[in-house]
C-alpha cells in the first residue's frame, strides 16, 4: 500500500462501500452566516443520458490546460448564498470534481467514477476502472466527450456518458525508488489539440509521456530525473512541468518533447523529502510556481528567465513539515492576479506583472488550503486547520471550510464550516461544488452545491 495515499484523513474511510451502495441521506451543516438551505438529496442509482456539448463546462481538474481554475458562469457571487442540495452517504476519497451542465463527475479513491444530477444531487451512475489492482484515480480531464484519467500506472479513456473503456495505456514501465510497482500516471493529465501528457517512469526514473488522444499509443518520452513530477502545463507551443525533489522547471516542445529551457527553485528539506514546487500555472505569458520555502515565483513562459517572487511570509513549525503540508498551495488565476494561500493561515492575491501584493486576508491561522476556484468576482477555496495526535503526527483538522472571498477587494463574502477535511472546489454553470471526508465511519463523504441568492 502507498503510505502517502492514506495519510490525510483516510480513518474516516475504514466503513466505506463499494460503488454499488445507494443508502444516502442527507445531512445539515453548519455555517457562520446562515445561509437559505434546501436539502433534496436523495441519490439513486440509474442509466444517465449527457449530451456532449455539456461535457466542456470544466474540462479538467483546475478548469482548464494551464490550470488556471477559473470560469465565467452565469451567477454573481452573493453574500447571502443558497445550498441548492447537500449529499450525505458512503463512497470513497473524492479526488476530483469535473461539472458539467449535464453531470458531476465525482472522481474517488481509489478506482471509481460517480456521476451525480448537478441540479438535484441525486447519484445517476457511477463505473469502475478496468483492473482495480494498484490503481488510484487522480485528477481527469474530459475532451469531446470522452473521460481521461491518469492511474497508479496507466491513463485510461472512458466513454464519458456510459463508462465504456475506449483505452487504457500502461505509462510506468519500471519499478524504482521504494516502489514495488510500476508507476506512472499519478498526475492529471493534459490534453491540448490530439495529444495528451501525463507523467511516468522511464527507466528508472521519472519522465514525461506524450499519447495520441484517440488511441493511446506513445508520441515521445522525456526523462525528467531528480524525483516526481508535478501535472505538466501547456505554455505555447511548449509543456511545462515542475520536479517536486530537485525544484527543477522544465519547458519541453509539444511535438517532440526536446528541452527549450530549465529554471530552479531551490527546494525545501522536510522530514520526509526535498519538497521544492507543486504544479506550476501559466497566466499572462508567466509560469507561477509555489515553492517550499514559502514564495511563488513566476518564470517568463517563452524564455524561463525569472521575473520576480513573492514572499508569504510563512514559517513551517516542525509539526507541519510532512510532505503533504507545505509553505505554499496550489496557485489559480484571472485577470492579471495569482491567488495562493500559506500554511500560515494567510491567503494572497498578488499581481502577476509585478509580484506585488494585491491583498490579503487571514484565516484564523488555518495550514491548509485547497486549490481556490476564481470567477470573475469571487475566488472560492477550502481550508483547515492542522494538528497534531496524541503520537505527534501530523495530522488535517475536522473543521474545514469553504468561503467565497470578494475577488477585487479580498473580502470574505461567506463561510460554510463541515467537520471534515476539503477537497478543491469548482465551478459550475449555475453554482459552485465542493466536497468533505469527515471522521464518520458510515457516511463520511460530503458533496454540496452552493448556487446564488433564490437559486
């Protein structure tokens, strides 16, 4: 088993079901401005029928090929939202969120795909990877229809509508390091025109793949050695992707995966490993990178000269220096503005043409945040805090939050507060959906849909 799989939170998942269970119900959360509520989740399971023009809404886990994690729906943000549905019941780890106008896809540890009504939150369906064996769903992307999803070692193409396996390609070839397994795919994958890009390992060390989107079959292969890389992103004609050990950014051509340039970010010792960077984003012809010293860093997308960095001013206490908690999160962006959150509790709009602050607001001293989500008004993120038990392992809080903040000015709009730990929000055409793992051992998974005033 891959210990760094089941570290954040994962007792709640000792009573979890198989994709087959429908027992549900709903549940009532708590909230710091009371927002209107309406609760009509009852899921069912039943065939599911997605025209394909709706399965463009949020392409890919971060909205879109740069990672961006932004959309324009048709809603303005409210200080005073409604919780269109809450879902309650058993399931697995959620890892990622895709919405589309017909369906929720629900992607969750460690071999499933869920398909929920995303006006009623009922479950419709729901299918399995081919060969659950050493598989772990991580992010997806969802092209024309079809469903693309990177594995503990392979990428599978899934008739999205249906669950019908088009492909599915082995990516790891060769056991390294201290895994027992081949490895390979434990990224989203990136899709730009007919190819897609995913990460895996090449003779004995990480690398970067390139497949024909229709088939699968092997482009070109790069090998990238010094430790895993993060999700590769499109800049250009270019693929960037980071190297979490060494610091390493790598820009590599498209069509044949040769090196146009290198950068670094000096990288972080914790008590598990080097943690230099965690997936770049590309906005505005930069590279912004989050490093594990506490500072974003942009790079010139066509040439990787740097052009500035941002100091968070985050000090990391020993207890939070496992791999998974870092100084700095996941980055999104619009408008000329990076979004970032510290393990500080603080979270940052910084301008991305000069790296100065924009604002910033604090969380109660909260560690942990997800990747935000950013409309044209309002950015929506997750956090938490973190602890420590009684052995002194770090462990995530049971009381996370989703809050809307002002995107201008950096005001907190609203909070909703579940006692479990939460994953990145999204945005839909017509609210945004967030998810939880609390401790419960029957029903420890949280999905919800928060829509605008009188939705």
């Amino acid at each position: 088993m891959y210990r760094r799989s089941f570290v954040v939170g994962l007792a709640a998942m000792a009573g979890c079901s198989s994709p087959d269970a429908t027992e549900e119900s709903p549940t009532e959360a708590r909230t710091s401005t009371d927002p209107e509520t309406t609760i009509r989740s009852t899921p069912t399971e039943r065939p599911v029928s997605i025209q394909a023009e709706h399965l463009e809404d949020w392409p890919m886990h971060r909205g879109d090929p740069g990672h961006s994690g932004t959309r324009t729906p048709s809603f303005a943000a409210s200080e005073t939202p409604t919780v269109a549905w809450e879902h309650r019941g058993p399931g697995t780890f959620p890892t990622a969120l895709l919405p589309t106008t017909g369906a929720l896809f629900v992607q969750a540890y460690p071999w499933m795909v869920r398909l929920f009504d995303p006006a009623t939150g009922e479950m419709q369906t729901g299918y399995e990877l081919p060969d659950e064996d050493d598989r772990i769903v991580r992010g997806g992307a969802l092209v024309d229809g079809t469903l693309y999803i990177g594995t503990w070692d392979s990428v599978t193409a899934f008739e999205a509508s249906t669950g019908r396996t088009v492909w599915s390609r082995r990516v790891g070839e060769a056991s390294f390091e201290t895994y027992s397994e081949p490895i390979g795919g434990r990224a989203t994958p990136a899709i730009v025109d007919d190819a897609l890009y995913v990460h895996g390992a090449i003779s004995g060390e990480w690398g970067l793949y390139a497949l024909d989107r229709d088939d699968g079959e092997t482009r070109w292969r790069q090998p990238l050695p010094g430790g895993e890389p993060t999700d590769p992103v499109p800049a250009g004609e270019t693929i960037v992707v980071a190297n979490r050990g060494t610091g390493d950014i790598h820009a590599l051509d498209r069509t044949d995966g040769t090196l146009q340039w290198t950068a670094n970010v000096p990288p972080r010792r914790t008590q598990d490993e080097r943690v230099g960077t965690t997936t770049p984003i590309v906005h505005r012809e930069s590279v912004c990178v989050p490093t594990g010293a506490g500072t974003v860093r942009a790079f010139a997308a066509e040439t990787g000269e740097a052009v500035w960095e941002y100091d968070l001013g985050t000090e990391t206490p020993p207890a939070r220096t496992e791999w998974y908690l870092r100084a700095t999160y996941p980055l999104a962006a619009r408008d000329g503005r990076v979004y970032v959150g510290g393990s500080d509790g603080q979270f940052h709009a910084i301008d991305v043409a000069s790296g100065e602050a924009v604002w910033t607001l604090s969380a109660d001293g909260r560690a942990y945040w997800t990747t935000p989500a950013v409309t044209h008004d309002a950015v929506y993120v997750g956090n938490a805090n973190a602890r420590t038990d009684e052995s002194g392992n770090w462990q995530l809080g049971t009381d996370g939050r989703l809050s809307a903040v002002d995107a201008a000015t950096g005001r907190e709009l609203w909070t909703r507060e579940y006692d479990g730990y939460p994953i990145d929000p999204v945005v839909g055409e017509t609210g945004v959906f967030a998810g939880f793992v609390t401790p419960e051992v029957d029903e420890p998974v949280r999905l919800i849909k928060v829509g605008p005033e009188n939705a």
